[in-house]
C-alpha cells in the first residue's frame, strides 16, 4: 500500500479510538446510573430501570444509529454529527448492558457489608459509595472488560454511516488497490492489537481496585510483599524455635 493509504488507515485507528473512549465513557454512565437504579428500594426507579435495559438490549445497535441520524433530522429538524450519532448509539446501547453488570456486582455484596453500614447509621448513598461500590466494583472489571472489547469491535458498525474507522479506511484502500486479503489481515490485527491494549489497561485498572480494598497488591509492590512475608515467617518460625528450645 501506499503511504496515503497507510495514511489513510492511521487516521481511521485514531476516529475508532476516539469513538471507542466516548462510547465507553457513555457507556459507563448509564450502566452505573440504570444499574443502581435496578437495586434501587423505589420500585419506580426499578421499573424505569428494568424498562430501559429491556428496550435497549433487545433492539439493534445498528438501527438505532441509523434512527438517530436519518430519523432525528426529520423529527426535530437538529442534525447529529455521524461521530456523535454512533457514540450515542453504541453508548446507549452498550450501557444497557453494563448496567446488568452493575447490579450483579452490587447484589454479589455480603448482606452483612450492607448491615454494617446501617449499624454505622450511614444514609443509604454513604453505604453506597463507602461499602458496596469499593467491593462491588472489582469484580465488576472482569465482564466490564469484555463489554468494552465488544463495544471496540462494534464500532466497525460506523463506517456505514460514512464515518472515517478503521473498517471504512479499509474499504477505501481496497477499492484503490483491488487488493482485499492483505487489507484486511492488517485490519485485524490492528484490531488484535487495540484490544490487547485495551484488555491490559482493564486488568490495570482491576489490579488498583482490588488493592484498595486490600485483595491484592498493587502492580510493581509484589516482590516487596513476597520478601515481607518471607521475613514474617522467618521471624515466626525462628520464635517458634525458641519457644521450643526454652
């Protein structure tokens, strides 16, 4: 390929990333909020909630993108960006998802965390944000992990609404060169490649979680910790001796 074409591609990597971090980020806020809402003690707030995770995991991602930016403008006479009319697509549709996996982390919290906080007289929000978000969070990452690499390959969706990805630079390089099994073997391994990325920004970001609550060290602590303990057990096993001996 040509150096426009590589061009070409590079420029498409940076529109998915962009897309990729926006959509999560929406993505993220609506999982959290409609997640809650589903353990919420209201039954409003559940039926809204349960209501909005009905709609949107069982509709297409792809039709609602084309709703947004062919259906919208006639309706309200507003034209969305294609950019923002997919991030808000997959966004929306993505966080539907993830707010599933919100309230199966916050329900995988022991009832006993949940009575702790009452005989602590916190609010109901306190309890929330001090008690079960920190537990309930890191085991959230692992399923969270997965939706964002789904909602990365998803973002393929966008080229046809002409915006510039990876998938649709790829189109335009293959109809300028004819050639179609080397394009997009590149492609997929640029594909491989941001998802790998992805995957150990996540386990990261797991790592940290967890050792904030004390369930494993942070990354670069363990050989520190591995020589704590080995001293520990010296320390007992030569007291243990003494102890012994006396």
């Amino acid at each position: 390929m040509t150096a426009e074409l590589w061009e070409l591609i590079f420029k498409g990597i940076w529109v998915t990333v962009q897309l990729t971090i926006y959509s999560a980020a929406l993505g993220a806020v609506v999982a959290f909020t409609v997640g809650i809402g589903r353990t919420s003690r209201f039954w409003i707030l559940r039926f809204l909630s349960g209501f909005y995770v009905a709609v949107f995991r069982g509709t297409s991602a792809l039709v609602l993108m084309f709703w947004l930016f062919f259906v919208v403008p006639l309706a309200f006479q507003w034209q969305l960006v294609p950019l923002w009319a997919a991030t808000l697509a997959l966004g929306l549709s993505y966080g539907a998802y993830g707010a599933e996996i919100v309230r199966g982390g916050i329900a995988a919290v022991a009832p006993a965390q949940r009575e702790a906080g009452i005989a602590l007289s916190f609010t109901p929000m306190q309890r929330l944000r001090r008690i079960i978000l920190p537990q309930a969070v890191p085991e959230m990452m692992p399923p969270f992990n997965n939706l964002l690499i789904e909602l990365l390959k998803g973002t393929a969706l966008v080229s046809l609404l002409g915006v510039g990805d990876i998938s649709f630079a790829a189109q335009l390089a293959r109809l300028a060169t004819g050639e179609s099994g080397s394009i997009y073997f590149t492609i997929l391994v640029m594909y491989f490649v941001l998802a790998f990325l992805l995957t150990r920004v996540m386990r990261l970001m797991e790592r940290r979680a967890k050792a904030g609550i004390g369930q494993a060290p942070p990354k670069g602590g363990g050989i520190i910790r591995k020589l704590a303990i080995r001293e520990e057990t010296e320390q007992a096993s030569n007291i243990n001796m003494t102890g012994g001996a006396r």
